[in-house]
C-alpha cells in the first residue's frame, strides 16, 4: 500500500464547519486515513481511534479555535491527547486540518517519521504533547487551564483534553480530577471515550467504573453524558461546556470502538491490533471508500 | 579556575544551615525576578520552604495536596502556558514516586519543570529508610534532557535555584533536610554545569557532591597533615557533568574518590567512573551508600555509621592509597618535585 494512496479524498485542507454533513463527511475521511495508516505501519491501535474520529473531527474543525497554519498562535484553545496511542486519529485530523502534509501519514511510526508510534511534541506540528503513558493528560490540561483563568486571567480560551475510559484505572487521573475542581476550571472540558473496553477485555471485567457520571461530579466537575459518534451530539456537548464557567465540564463520550468496521466493532482484540492487507481494504470498503 | 572563596572558617567554626533554606529565599528571588515563575507543592510547603514563595506570590503558587504525579504534570501543562514551574517535596516521593511522569511530561515533552527533592540521604534521620531518599541521583541523571544539581550547601541553593530559574529547562534540584556546614560565601560562583576545585592537590582527587562536599575537605586537610595531598573537586551539577575539569584533575592525580550521601551505583560514583573508564582510566573509589537502605537514627551518627565523616573519609582515603597503585598521569601534570 502505498503513501499515496492516503490522497484518494482530495488533497486540501477541510474549512471549519458547521454542517452537520461535512462534518459526518470528515470523520469518515479520517477513518480511511486511519485504517490506511495502521495498515502500512503494520502495528497500531485502531480501535480506539475509529471510535474517537467524530470527537476529534468536531474539534479541530468547529468546536476549537485554532490555526493550522500557526500552531503555536499564542490566542489558541489546547488539546491535550491524553490516551496517546489513539495517536492515528490524531494525526489524521491534523493533516486533514492543514498542519502538515496528508501523504505524511503514510509514514506513521517507520524510522525517521516525525509520526511516532505514540505522539511526541516538538516534531509535529499540533502536536501539543507527549503521551503515551496513560493518566497524565488531565492534569496537563488542568495546569495550563489553572495559568489561564486563575493566573493570567484570560477568559476567552479553552482547554481540551481526551481520555480513555479504560485509562481510567490510572490514580494521577483522580488527583487530578481533584485538582481541576479545587481550582474551578470552567475553562477546562475533557472527554472522556467511553468504548467500554481495554486491552485485556471489558472494562467493567477489568476494573469496573461503574457509575462514572457520579465519580466526576462528586469531585464537582459538570458532567454531560452523549453519543460520541454523533457529530450533532459533540458539537451541542462542547457548546454548553463553554458556558458552564464555574465548574469543569466531562464529556463522557459513549463510542464504539472499531467504528464503521463491521469486523472491528466492540472486539476489544482489535484495540492493539493492524489489519491485514485483505482486513484493510475489507474495512475501507466498508467505510465508503476506495480499497 | 575561577577563585571559589571557600568561608575561612569552614573547617573551624562554620555557620549550619539547612541547604533547603536557601532554595526558599533563591525561589522568592527568582520570583521578584521573573514573574513566569510559579511554585506547585504536595502538602509541604513549610519544610519545602516554599512558603516565603507562597506567602508573597499567593496567585503563583499552587497547593496540590498529597499527589506527586499530578504535581509534576500540572507543572508540564503549565510550563506549556509558558511558565517556569517549581516543584517540590520530598525527594523520596517526587523524583521516587512520579518518575515516569516527569520522563514523559517534563522531558520528553521538552517543558521547562523544575523538580526540586528536599530531604534527600540519609540526614533526614529518625524517619527512616522509605524517607532516605538514596537512588535520586542515580534515577534522574539516566533520563536525557534532565539536569542534575546537588549544591553544597544553602548560599550555593539559593544561587542554582536563581540560575535554574533565569535558564529554564528540564531539572532536578538536590536538598537536603539538615542543618549542614555552610562552605561557600555570598561571592562564591555559581553557575549550571561547572565543577570547582576547591583544594589543590596531587596525589588523589576527591570528587564530591552535596552535602559530602564538606566533609571531603575535612578530609583533605586531615590527609594534608599525614602528607597526604588530595585534591578537592566539588561536583553541585551532576549533569550535565564537567567533564573537562574531572578529567584535569583525575589526570594530574591518577586516582579519585568520589564522595556522596547517596547510591554509589549510577550516582556520582557511577558517573565519575563512566567517564573516566573511557577518557583516562584509573582507580576509582566511590564512598557513598553501598547497595543497601538507611536507617532510624540521629543524622549524625547515621553519617558515621555510613562511614562518610570527614576524618572517615581520610582514613578511607589513606588506606585505599596504600594498594592501589595511580595511573598515568597526564604529561602536562607530571610530579613537579
């Protein structure tokens, strides 16, 4: 498979969007991408990235301020990709955005990518952080929403993290989510992709969350429960978040894990898995495009 | 070699101070300095001394309770704000129990967290071992992109806490808990990277970190009446190392010690001999803690139990002299006499 083959949509930025269709269109793009990408690497996570493709869609191209063509405008809301070995659904929206090449997602993690396996700051632009180990990217977000409203006083910019639920499990994710309640950080929204599982299978077999809506506000954190995969959904989630300045807002997303690969839904197996050559023109099929 | 103005009466009466304080009173220097320097603390912020910080900076500073890991990432996301944020507790928590997070969200992720472990060795005393912070040195001078300091004593932490603050980057600061001999005076240098030969001599260089430092010129003197010239070369930044200046003096001598209240292995002992085994070989001795735990006790009868006072040392270093045999000295540092 080669890289130009990841250019098959049309080789130019996606424009913020507020329709609906172009936003669902998006989203299915980068599911190609994604697929496309975690089948020439040969390794991969693309599970969890199928599953995260509207959440990031609505992100990057309605729901954050941002500019592709300056990532580091100094005005910018931050997104901090906490479960970074979702990293292909990353990349994907940032190419698709205009950060840097489409045919550079052919690269992902071969020597010399500045696409590493999991995502690391410096090298590509957007990129915000490193991340890889898991539970650290709340309190990240916490920190620089802590300088923006409790120390610079700016108002007008958002902060964004995304979380696993199976990351979940990891303790900084609740010292942290002490911390952003303490502090009152309205400008602080995190979502968190709630697929229901983790590498050794469900997450409620694993280590149950049980009722996460109670854990997060019992912390004083607003809570907004919606379906992830529903560009409509996303965007009304992140605008009411916006205006709930007194408390952090969390997202729990519910996804399906593998999303628009029949074969891949809800198999938690295919959480840490690449598929083969005939798996992934199978799944690009069934995402609409060409295999 | 720039005149380090030892205090003249460092090896009579020298002054005590906890080498914490003078991280306190270098914080709040730094904060007057530069107002993108902001303080983060896990529940101890008196003994951190971090309160004089706290009490002018109110806004700055920020209490994270008892969570080490969270305090060194809300430290990375705000340093991604484009602060300059220090950290602190003890050493035995924060580098020991969040060391992962301050690999991949200080330095990997290139943000300027300053990491500052109080209370490290074996001079915290009577809490014991799980509070004898001894692997430190050894844990944060493997990871790339940290710096490394321990400074000497409190003037010298108040100095590397302004410099850490005016060159910010990936770093770990060393304090100590106790009240230690203050070797150096206000018009000492400091600065990020140096070694400094405090005594000059041609028979054994000893190599020196922390709190050993003065105790490695204890040594030397006592050594000086046996005659018995040692070298005292104090080592505050352990990394990046000052390879150019160990190695001058391990050639002029063609023998080291090396001297810190902490694990040899990988320590400053570890360090010295990685260089040395590859730039100009030569027997090395590393006294320090050997492989194992501290213990409850009074600071000081821990120091002597651990064989790191300074007329130990001297003893150590007369008798290791006796049976191993120098190496080559550098041409330029041949025996003049």
């Amino acid at each position: 498979m080669s890289d130009d083959v990841m250019t098959d949509e049309a080789v130019r930025a996606f424009a913020r969007t507020d329709d609906e269709a172009e936003l669902r269109k998006i989203a299915q793009v980068i599911r190609r991408d994604i697929v496309r990408m975690v089948a020439t690497a040969g390794s991969g996570h693309p599970g969890g990235a199928l599953g995260m493709a509207e959440l990031l869609t609505v992100l990057y191209f309605n729901g954050m301020r941002h500019d592709p063509r300056d990532p580091g405008w100094p005005d910018r809301d931050v997104f901090f990709l906490s479960n970074g070995h979702t990293a292909p659904v990353l990349y994907a929206t940032l190419a698709r955005a205009g950060y840097f090449p489409v045919a550079e997602l052919g690269t992902l993690r071969q020597l010399g990518s500045r696409l590493q396996g999991h995502p690391e700051r410096g090298t590509l632009p957007g990129v915000e952080s490193t991340s890889g180990p898991l539970g650290s990217g709340l309190s990240q977000a916490a920190g620089y929403a802590h300088v923006l409203r409790n120390i610079d006083q700016v108002r007008h910019r958002f902060v964004y993290t995304m979380m696993g639920d199976g990351e979940l499990d990891e303790g900084n994710v609740w010292e942290a989510a002490m911390f952003a309640g303490k502090y009152r950080l309205g400008n602080l929204i995190g979502f968190i992709d709630r697929n229901n599982i983790q590498i050794d299978g469900a997450t409620e077999d694993v280590m149950p969350l049980t009722d996460l809506r109670a854990k997060w506000e019992s912390f004083d954190w607003h809570v907004l429960e919606i379906d992830g995969n529903n560009v409509r959904a996303v965007a009304d989630a992140i605008g009411l978040s916006k205006a709930v300045s007194w408390a952090p807002t969390m997202i729990i997303a519910q996804t399906v894990p593998g999303k628009g690969v029949p074969f891949m839904e809800y198999d938690h197996r295919w959480h840490g898995m690449a598929p083969s050559p005939a798996q992934a023109e199978q799944a690009l099929c069934a995402l609409g495009g060409v295999a | 070699m720039s005149e380090y103005f030892l205090d003249p009466n460092v090896l009579t009466a020298p002054l005590l101070e906890p080498i914490r304080f003078g991280f306190g009173r270098g914080l709040l220097a730094a904060g007057e300095a530069d107002e993108r320097v902001v303080a983060l603390c896990a529940d101890l912020v008196e003994s951190t001394r971090m309160h004089l910080f706290r009490d002018r900076f109110p806004d700055r500073f920020v209490e994270v309770g008892i969570a080490e890991q969270n305090m060194v990432t809300v430290a990375a996301g705000m340093a991604h704000a484009g602060k300059i944020p220090f950290t602190s507790s003890y050493a035995a928590f924060s580098p020991g129990r969040n060391w992962e997070q301050i690999k991949t969200t200080a330095a990997l992720n290139r943000q300027p967290v300053i990491v500052i472990g109080s209370h490290a060795g074996i001079n915290v005393g009577y809490d014991g071992a799980t509070h004898q912070m001894l692997e430190d040195i050894t844990l944060m001078r493997v990871m790339p992109g940290m710096r490394v300091i321990a400074p000497a004593d409190s003037l010298e932490a108040e100095k590397a806490t302004m410099a850490l603050a005016a060159d910010p980057a990936p770093s770990y600061l060393r304090l100590a808990r106790d009240k230690t001999p203050i070797i150096s005076t206000p018009e000492s240098p400091f600065e990020i990277g140096p070694a400094y030969v405090l005594v000059e001599g041609h028979d054994v260089s000893l190599i020196a970190t922390g709190t050993m430092t003065y105790h490695a010129l204890v040594a030397a003197e006592l050594l000086a009446g046996q005659g018995v010239s040692a070298e005292v070369v104090h080592v505050p930044t352990i990394k990046p190392l000052d390879e150019d200046a160990i190695l001058a003096s391990v050639g002029k001598t063609g023998r080291a010690i090396t001297i810190e209240e902490a694990q040899t292995i990988g320590g400053l002992g570890g360090a010295i001999c990685e260089l040395t085994a590859g730039a100009h070989p030569a027997p090395v001795l590393r006294l320090g803690i050997q492989d194992r735990y501290g213990e409850t006790g009074d600071p000081a009868q821990l120091l002597k139990k651990f064989q790191l006072t300074g007329p130990q040392i001297a003893e150590a270093t007369a008798e290791w002299l006796q049976r191993s045999p120098a190496a080559h000295r550098s041409p330029t540092h041949t025996d003049a006499e």
